[in-house]
C-alpha cells in the first residue's frame, strides 16, 4: 500500500511518518477532519462528518480490498464497530448515528470515525481463550476508585486504581488464589487523573517485583485536545492541556523501567476484550465526543461495560454531563446492566436519562459514606442520579479498605453489607411512577388537540388540573408549598422527555421558562415556592421542525 494513497496523507507527511500507523483513503462522503491524538504512541484518527452508514460499509469492504483482516466487530443501538488488521496497522472503524436535541436546536449526527494504531505502539484487543476456572468472579472497590475484578481462572482486572498506597496491592495478594505473583491480565484506566491512577504508581514503586501485569489499556488524548481553561488568557499555556498531556509519557517512564514486558492496548469504542469469565465492551472514548477538544478533562473517561457470569456492570469513570449525554445517545438502552459505578463519584456526573437507560439494580458510590452524608449527595439534584432508583446502593464507610460485590450475593447477604445511612432526600419522590410517568390529559383528551406536560411529583399540594380555555385546549397546573430542589427536578423533566428550552428568565429567585415540543408549549414558574405550568398545544409559529428554533411570533397561553 503506497502511502500516498492512504488516509490523510497530505497532513501525514509533514509529521514523522515513520511513527504512524497507516489506512486506504476514505472515498466516500463527508468532511474530512484529522486528529492527532496519542503523540507519543503514533495514533490517530479521522472524522468523515456526515457520512452515512454505506460510506462506512464500503470502507469496510476497502480495507478487505487492501489485504487489512476483520478481527472483531460489534454493533449497538443501530451504530456499528469493526477492527481491522493487515500484521502492521490496526484500523478500528465506527459508524456513529443519533439525534442531537440540545436547547434550540435538533439535528442528526453521522459520521465514520476511522482510529489507526500501529502495533509498534499497541496491541490488538484480546480474544476469548481457553481456560481452566479454579474460583468464582469477584468485584471489590478499592482505594477510592480502584475496580478490582478476579477472574474465573485467578488472573485479575483492575479498573483505575484510587490514591492510596498500598490498597491495590493488599486487594490483589489477599484475593489471589494461584499463589505466586498476582497476575494483572489487563489493567483498564479511564482517564489521567490522580485520584483514578496514582494507585498505580505506588502499586508500581513499591511492588513491581511482586506483581505481573500484563498489558495496558486506555485512551488518554495529547495535550492539543484540551481546551484551555476558563481562566486562560492568551499567551498563557494550557495549563490543564500539558498537565493531562503529561499522563502519557509519566506512565510510558514507569511502564519501562518497573515492567518493561507489558504492552499497551489505545481503546477505541466498540472493541471487545474477553477473559476468563469477563467481558469487557469499551462502550466510549473521547474520540466520540464529536468536537475534538474537550472543556472539561473529565470528558475524556473511557466508558467500559463489564459482562460477568452473575451480571453486567457499567463503569463511567469521570464522565460529566456532555460526555455522558453522548453515550446515551449513542448507546440508548444498551447501556442497560446489573450494577453501575456512578459516574464522578456521584457529585455531578452523569446524565439523568443516562441512567433511566442503565435501570440497574446496584449503585456503587465511589466514595465513603461520610461524605455522601455530609455533602448530602444521595437526593441531590445536581448528581442527577436518585437513590430510589436503586435497589441497593453500595456505599464504602470510612474504615473499609475494600468494598466486595458479589453480583450473585443474597438480598440478606447485600443487607448485612451496606452500611446504612441518613441523608436529606425526599420520600414523596417515586422513582416508579418518574420511569413510567402518567399524563394529566386523557387519550381523548389528547385526540382532540390538548397541550401535554411530563407529570410533577414531589412534595407540594398539587391543585386539581383543570381546563381554563377549552378553545385553545389549555390547563394550569399549580404546586405551592415546593422547594428550589423540587422546581429543579421538575424542570430536568422536560429535558428528559425530549421538550426544547426556547426561552428562560430570572428576577432573584424566581425562575420563569418556555418549554416546548412539536405538539406541546408550556410555560413553567416559580415563583415564592410555587410551582405554576400553563401547558396548551404548540402554536404553528412555535418551532421550525428542522431546526426546533423559534420561527415567529409565540401564541401566549390565555389567563
């Protein structure tokens, strides 16, 4: 393959070419963008914006056409993932689509996403192998944030790995049933952070000789993808940019000198790893953000879904709103699992429709229970995860060195486990009736024309809902005696229901909005703790249907 019939290769040639992994030309539609992501590993990737999913076929049948072998492919909500190799490059190919609705406006994302390593730098995913089981799979939380998950044959997984010194290590020895060294199949991080891996680095100081690990795998994106941050002034350095982008080559430094036989494996969504009784989906990476720099670092958590024999467990790692709003989007109600590891520890990471699409029954908190208590996190709006709807929560208390997960473990067992803990929240709020909420029209009713409203629940006195227009087909609703809280929560609601946010306002405490879909206009309040909704039918001049942006003049709803 002449590299000047490859991917990109106008850009390529004035960088090092000898460092990079290489892949045919893209034929078919869209804007080309290339992205430089892992500096030091030779990594790249392509984004062909607005292309459809032939383009990523024909592609795929391109790479077949250029000697390139499929090694694995995978599919979810619709969007598709395949990994091709030729013995030299590795060539992971996405085709990504969904439906943006973001304030003012929807639209439809497409693109192929064309990520190329070279296996100088990385390894391909693992395959299921072989194996004899000698023990049953078993999941601790370790160190703050450290996942350690042993496998049906001994070998472990670790997921990020916390801050404390010695947690890590003492969780792999004590659990290790082979004797000998504990064996580290693959060690998984979500992103550089220090509280997800300066465990490793202990682990790696004091311990190399006692342990084996076997390969590395992340995703930590070059300092060039940050975007500076909010107090950046020009001709200052992106300060969070180099310190993020530094990650790379401190664990490169400490992966040759402490364990010079482990491999790297760079993530890409839609790979697949099978061990011993463990499947590991990589379900996002910040190659999937769609822009390619990212404001908040956070946002560059890999996701990964863990299926086990027991069950699936999700772990979000860092991945604040915008990144979490994107997995959901893409992914849907494939996110769904058993146990979920509540995304920035449960302060405010995370989606609220993210985990309405998880349902799982076991939230783990990341954090000790003093904490959540002190910060009253559980019930909190801005976490936008609720408690209630969980059958558990696993939550560590201040003197647990590890917490153990058995997926299969007895409601009596889970019982004696968890610690039990006050905080502030609100019993009124029913998760049940939230998930599957009912409406205040009737089906007639919405036959003939009336305005629709998510339901309020929560605590307050609810008015009776009643028609004030029957011409116009409108109602109000009234709920005095609420808190910020309860308006907050209700205001999410119609984001999660799909409602556009044409217009808002305040005067001191007082909130006032427009929310409005194709069919519904409402007109939300609060005001000295009460909650007022003047819901009727959209008006023809509401909202362009290709961009949802007001069109022309809104119909105010009578009084």
């Amino acid at each position: 393959m002449k590299k000047e019939n490859c991917l990109a290769y106008s850009q390529m040639k004035e960088h090092d070419s000898n460092l990079y992994g290489y892949a045919p030309a893209y034929d078919g539609e869209g804007i080309e963008e290339l992205v430089y992501s892992y500096y030091l590993f030779g990594s790249y990737y392509v984004y062909e914006h607005g292309a459809k999913e032939k383009d990523y076929i024909d592609y795929c049948d391109k790479l077949k056409s250029c000697g390139f072998e499929l090694y694995s492919s995978n599919s979810s909500n619709g969007n598709s993932f395949a990994t091709y190799f030729d013995g030299e490059n590795i060539v992971n190919v996405s085709y990504i689509s969904y439906r943006d609705v973001d304030k003012y406006i929807v639209r439809d994302v497409s693109y192929v996403l064309i990520s190329v390593d070279s296996v100088r730098n990385s390894l391909l995913p693992c395959k299921a192998e072989k194996f004899e089981a000698v023990t049953d799979v078993k999941v601790s939380l370790v160190g703050f944030t450290g996942l350690v998950i042993r496998m049906l044959d001994g070998r472990f997984i670790v997921i990020d790995s916390g801050m404390d010194k010695e947690n890590i290590f003492n969780a792999l020895t004590e659990q290790n049933v082979l004797g000998g060294k504990p064996v580290v199949a693959a060690w998984l991080f979500s992103h550089a952070h220090g509280d997800h891996f300066n465990g490793f680095y202990y682990t790696l100081e004091d311990h190399a000789d006692e342990i084996e690990i076997q390969t590395i795998v992340h995703n930590f994106p070059g300092e060039s993808l940050y975007m500076p941050n909010k107090n950046y002034m020009e001709g200052v350095p992106n300060i969070e940019g180099e310190w993020m982008g530094r990650r790379n080559i401190k664990m490169d430094n400490y992966i040759k000198e402490k364990m010079p036989s482990c491999r790297y494996t760079i993530a890409h969504a839609g790979q697949i790893f099978e061990y011993a009784g463990v499947k590991i989906e990589v379900l996002q990476t910040s190659e999937n953000l769609y822009k390619k720099q990212m404001f908040d670092s956070n946002m560059s958590s890999v996701v990964y879904m863990l299926t086990m024999p027991d069950g699936k467990l999700l772990a979000l790692g860092d991945a604040v709103d915008q990144a979490s709003k994107i997995i959901r989007k893409i992914h849907g109600k494939a996110l769904k699992c058993d146990a979920v590891v509540l995304a920035h520890h449960g302060y405010n990471g995370g989606d609220e429709e993210m985990y309405f699409d998880a349902d799982a029954r076991v939230a783990i908190w990341p954090l000790p229970v003093e904490e959540i208590v002190n910060k009253s996190l559980a019930g909190n709006f801005t976490n936008h995860f609720d408690y209630h709807s969980v059958k558990y929560n696993f939550i560590r208390s201040k003197d647990d060195p590890a917490m153990v997960l058995y997926h299969g473990m007895s409601a009596e067992e889970i019982e004696r486990f968890v610690p039990k803990f006050e905080v502030r929240h609100y019993d009124d709020v029913c998760y049940e009736s939230r998930k599957n909420p009912k409406h205040y029209i009737t089906e007639a009713q919405a036959a003939e024309g009336y305005g629709d409203a998510p339901r309020y629940y929560g605590r307050g006195e609810e008015t009776e809902t009643f028609v004030i227009n029957p011409e116009d087909k409108t109602y109000e609703i009234t709920v005095s005696g609420v808190t910020r809280y309860e308006y907050d929560y209700y205001w999410n609601s119609f984001k999660r229901d799909g409602y556009v946010r044409m217009e808002e306002s305040a005067d001191g405490d007082n909130r006032y909005v427009t929310f409005a879909d194709l069919l519904n206009e409402v007109h939300l309040s609060f005001v000295d703790g009460v909650i007022t909704a003047k819901v009727g039918p959209a008006g023809k001049n509401v909202l362009d249907l290709d961009t949802m942006t007001v069109k022309g003049g809104k119909r105010e709803i009578s009084e």
